[in-house]
C-alpha cells in the first residue's frame, strides 16, 4: 500500500458480502474494533446459482438482495460476469478476470461514497482471495480489513457460534457431510465439524471447500431473514461425499423485537461525523542530476557465492532522499551490469539503515519505487550514527532466480500479525532459509505500538505467528539461525536484566542473539526483533541439518590487555553457514591491535569446523562495534587474510550478549551458496 493511513484511527469500510458466516461475522469483527460500517459490496452470477469460481460464493445469490434491508445499509451489486484467468498466487490485473469485476464494483462504491477508506472481507486461510482483495485495494488507495485471517478455526467457529451468527448450510461437498445437514445451522453441526476433523482434517471453518453457509440473522441485523420454499440440488449422489446445495425459491423478512446492543454500537459509529482517513502520499520523484558530480563519493562493494549476491552502498552527498535515491539506483545498475539481476525482483532481504529516523516518512516514499509492489523483500529498518555526511545505507540480500524467492506479503489489516503497510514483505524464503523482517510490538488490528511493558511480549507473539505460516512444522526442527535484537536507551528505565533474559530465551537455546542498542527505531518502539530461520524438515539427509556449535568464553590476551571471545556457528555437513563472534574487555574499548589477533582466533576457529575454504562462500560482514575507530584496524584485518567480503561497520552505544558481560564487538558473517 503506498497510502499512508491514520493507524489506530476509525475507518469507513464497505464489506464484501457473499451471505455466507465469514463476511457477515467479519462486519461484527469491524464494529467491535471500532470502524464505521457505510456500505456492503456483493458481485453475483446471472441467473444460476452456481459459477466455477475461484474467488466469490454464488449459492443463495438471490437471497442477498434483502441484505440492504436486513442490516440498513446501502448494497452495491454487480454482475459476475468474468472467470478464473489469471490464476497464479500472485495476481496481476487481467482482462475478463472475475477480479476485474471487484476492481469495478469497488470503484462504484468508492465513486458513490468518496469517504470510503477500506474494504472488509472473510477470507480466513486462502492466500489466493487475500492477495486478489489485496491488490484491488492497492489499485484503489484502499486499506484491507482482513480480521478473521489465520483465525485457529475451531476457536473461530465457537466465536461465530456464540455471537450468534445464524448460518445455515446451504452446500455440502465433502467426505462426512450428508445431504440432511442441508439447512441446518452452524451451532447444531459444530460437534459433527469438530469429529470430523479430528478423522479426516476436515476444515471446521469449511476453508477446504467443504461446505458454503447462508447467513438468516446476527445481533447486527434489523430484520431476520426466513426461508419459506427451497429445493434441494443434488450435483453429484456419491455416496461418501456427495455434492448437493440449496435452490431459495421463496423468503420473507421478519422484523425483530428487540435491537441488540452491537447493533446500537454499529449506529452509534455510523452517526458519528465522516471524515477521511487517508493521508496524502509523499512524493518519490527525486532529481539525482549528473552522477559525475558525486560518483566518487559512492561506496558500493558485492560479491557472489553460489546462487546468492550480496551488496552494500552508501554516498555521503545531498538529503536523505537525494542518497536513498541514488544508492537504490547505483545497487539496481551494479546488479544487472556485473551479475544480470534485477533488484526489483531479485532483492530477497535489505537492511536499510538510516541517520535520523525522522527522515524515514521521505527514504520510504523514494525506496516503494525500486521495489516490485507485490513481492518485495522482506526488510528491517533501524537508525545508527552514520559516518559524516552519509545519511543511509542500504545491504542488500539477492538470489539469482527469483523462481526460488517464497515471498510472504500479507497486507491486509487482522489479529494475525502486523500488515506490511509497506514495500515490504513478512518474510522471504530462498529453500529452507527465511529472511523476517524487522518486528516492533504493533498490535496487529490497530497497528498501534503496545505500552512499553508489554512489546517483548508482542514482538514474540507477532513473530510466532509469522513463523507458523512460513514454517508450516514450526517449531518442529526449526532453528532460528540468527537472531538480532535492537534497543533503545529507554529501556533502562525498566526491569532491563529481566528484559534480556526474556530476550535471550526467546527462541530456544541454542540460538546465536546478540542486543544491540541504536539511537532511534520506527514508530520510536523499544524494541525490533529480526530473525533468520531454517527449515530442517525438507533436509535429505540427516548429515544436511543445519547443527548449532559454540565456543567456550576464551582469554584472548594482547596488546598487554586481555579480552573475552565467544563465537556461535551453524554447519550443514562440512560448510558453514552463520556466523558470530563477540568480544568484551574490561574497558569500553578494544585496544589497538587487539582485534587482529582475536580475528586470527576467528579464522583458526572456522578451520576446526570445516575442511572446506570457507571465506570463499563468505558473502556479507556486519560489524557492530561501541568505538568507531576500531573499523580500520577491522579491515585491515580482513584485508590481510586476502578476504574479499561486502562489510557493513555500524557505530552503536551498547551491546549485550548473554555470555559476555562487557560485549564491546560483535562480528557476523554470513555464508550462502
């Protein structure tokens, strides 16, 4: 999404609508977070009652009519009139596509009620509807509302059962469902639902295709809706799954006695003054002017191991605007002359580091336009004190088939986790390796940061929940691989030793975490959590594990002072994969010459892991250190060893490891082929 929306604020939605349970309790879900409700949306088949679609329910077309009625709001229809085309995960606008006919019922609506700034929908597990609802809300500048995504479906389907939404079954295509379960509503079969998933993995919530409802009545309806004639469609009489629905032939309404205290809820938003939520979009257009005038005060580096590039730029000249833009075009050039990349669609994780976080509303505004809209890489933000005059820097991660990229974008407002309101995704996969994006505690229905006691907790739930979907096995044989913690000062003003515990422990134990405080995170949040991952369960071969290994705290005498080293590494088989080291002293500082001969421990300590050349798959350095200094005499260092390696040296105010109490450097080094 390239608006920018009020977070936290009401907004005025129109839900689409099928009649069945999921998108009228998702209008329920949009009152009790406290949303005005203006409008409903409903595309319909011509005349029949069932469509191979893809996207929308048609069954009980015709009863959808007395929805204006029932709930008092205007309902905008159109003619179903397109097909599945284009039926790739990711969609793209297509002619004759049925989602075209959303796209043009949902510029109706917004034509006749301007003040509408997001659209509601039931979708639950299917990533196909999500990104489709998606990209049409992203072509129309409107926020999607999805509350009822990645909802565990037993607990869903007791919510929507105690609301109570009357949903009747109106279809039955599956294994355990019989043609007299026609008609009957969702509490009476719940225990059937439950029995059948436990003997067959039958989706209670009916998200395999098992079953399609038709809502008669929830607390929000004004009048009830009652069947009074209906055949019986029997498509397919096998006798384990047969396939069957409900033809309405006649209904009427019934008004009801009493108004329920979420519809006096739902009035009470509506009345309340309209206004539009929608902020204007920042401008990306930059003049980058002649590049002979700053092209030496470019820093760019990268290299290649396997199928991975990585690379690193920064220029210290103009604004922060002006050096995103020119950095993003300079690393889009280097890609495509030295390797034939595409940043756009080859960029799997970017770190981007900025000066001021203030700036960022800015640098954002200039990145969206280097990045492709509906599968961006996942990344992380964070401010540091920058060299002089460098107001960004950007690292970025590529693979050279972008067939081997499993993006996941979801961008739909829900209780899941935080929407990437952003040219950003959740996570990006290359095999068994996931890149997350950098996590603050957002709380997923408001986007709003949580109190400051309570974003550890956040950022963990928010973070599982990413996981899940990324790792279907989670937290089966799923290791975190790298796991970096940025703080603020201001954490110290609570239970800090308590904090980094909880921190530390997060993840399991045998994860490599270090904590590094920064000058300033988005949103101004205490906290952002960013991890790597990888996915044991499709290794071949138990020799292909990825197997954690770690050091004692070793003495590292030199320079007449003695320093503490503790590195961390992960192995498949004989290659080395993450790397980090971390060095305390009892000063603040590392002496000079005292890294030399600690990164001399470092390279004795790869060759005891591996027989293999390793620094040739090396192919990206960070370095956190507390004394900026200290980064010639590191790459010196590395210079002498013959290591040709993209480095990153960030300048940070403290580090905190859970075995070196004094941390003052922490290394890491990433291996990929």
């Amino acid at each position: 999404f390239f608006f920018l929306f009020s977070l936290g604020v009401m907004h005025n939605v129109v839900v689409l609508v099928s009649g069945g349970k999921d998108s009228c309790y998702a209008i329920h879900q949009c009152v009790s977070y406290g949303h005005r409700v203006i409008a409903l949306a409903n595309l319909h088949p011509l005349q029949k009652d069932e469509m191979d679609s893809f996207m929308f329910q048609t069954v009980g077309w015709n009863v959808i009519s007395s929805y204006a009625e029932c709930l008092g709001l205007p309902l905008f229809r159109e003619t179903l009139a397109g097909g599945s085309v284009h039926r790739n995960l990711t969609y793209q606008p297509t002619n004759e596509d049925e989602v075209e006919d959303l796209y043009k019922l949902l510029l109706t609506v917004k034509e006749a009620h301007p003040e509408v700034t997001a659209v509601a929908s039931g979708a639950i597990l299917s990533n196909y509807q999500r990104n489709r609802v998606e990209n049409v809300c992203e072509r129309l500048g409107l926020v999607s509302l999805s509350f009822l995504w990645r909802k565990e479906q037993h607990q869903l389907m007791q919510d929507m059962c105690s609301t109570p939404v009357e949903a009747i079954l109106i279809k039955i295509a599956s294994l355990g469902l019989k043609v007299d379960h026609l008609g009957k509503t969702i509490q009476q079969l719940q225990p059937a639902f439950t029995k059948l998933n436990a003997q067959f993995g039958f989706h209670v919530c009916g998200e395999g295709g098992e079953y399609e409802t038709l809502t008669l009545d929830s607390p929000l309806f004004l009048k009830r809706i009652v069947l009074d004639q209906f055949s019986t469609i029997v498509e397919s009489s096998d006798k384990y799954s047969p396939v069957a629905y409900l033809h309405i032939e006649e209904f009427h309404l019934e008004e009801k006695a009493e108004i329920s205290s979420s519809r006096k809820e739902m009035d009470r938003l509506r009345s309340l003054p309209l206004d539009g939520n929608m902020l204007e979009k920042p401008s990306g257009d930059v003049c980058m002017g002649e590049e002979s005038s700053y092209i030496h005060l470019i820093d760019c580096d990268h290299k290649k191991s396997g199928k991975f590039v990585s690379a690193r730029c920064s220029v210290a000249y103009g604004n922060p605007s002006f050096q995103i833009a020119v950095v993003l075009n300079h690393l889009s050039k280097t890609l495509q002359s030295e390797f034939s990349l595409n940043l756009a669609s080859n960029a799997v994780f970017v770190h981007l580091y900025v000066n001021d976080m203030s700036q960022f509303t800015s640098i954002n505004a200039v990145y969206v336009n280097f990045f492709d809209a509906t599968q961006p890489p996942a990344r992380e933000c964070v401010a540091f004190d920058l060299p002089v005059g460098v107001e960004v820097v950007v690292d970025v991660l590529c693979v050279d088939d972008d067939s081997l990229k499993k993006i996941l974008h979801v961008q739909s407002i829900s209780e899941w986790a935080p929407a990437c309101i952003g040219p950003y995704s959740q996570a990006c996969s290359v095999n068994e390796t996931a890149f997350l994006a950098g996590m603050i505690g957002l709380d997923p229905v408001t986007m709003k940061l949580v109190q400051r006691e309570k974003e550890l907790e956040r950022i963990q739930q928010n973070l599982r929940s990413v996981l899940e979907v990324v790792h279907t096995k989670y937290p089966d044989n799923v290791q975190v691989v790298s796991y970096t913690a940025y703080y603020i000062k201001e954490i110290h003003n609570l239970d800090f030793d308590g904090i980094m515990t909880n921190l530390f422990s997060s993840f399991g134990q045998d994860v490599p975490c270090r904590a590094i405080c920064v000058s300033q995170l988005p949103r101004n949040s205490l906290l952002e959590f960013q991890l790597v991952t990888h996915d044991n369960n499709h290794s071949n071969d138990m020799d292909d594990e990825l197997m954690y290994k770690a050091s004692e705290v070793e003495e590292i005498n030199a320079s007449d002072s003695v320093a503490l080293l503790h590195m961390e590494a992960f192995v498949s088989g004989k290659l080395l994969t993450f790397f980090q080291a971390h060095v305390g002293t009892s000063s603040d500082a590392i002496t000079s010459g005292m890294f030399c001969t600690v990164w001399k421990r470092v390279e004795e300590y790869h060759k005891q892991l591996t027989d293999e050349t390793c620094w040739n798959r090396a192919i990206s350095m960070r370095v956190f250190s507390k004394d900026s200094h200290l980064f010639d005499e590191i790459k010196s260092c590395i210079k002498q060893s013959n290591i040709e390696i993209p480095l990153t040296c960030l300048t940070v105010e403290e580090i905190a490891h859970k075995h070196i109490n004094n941390c003052a450097v922490a290394l890491e080094i990433c291996f990929l082929e």
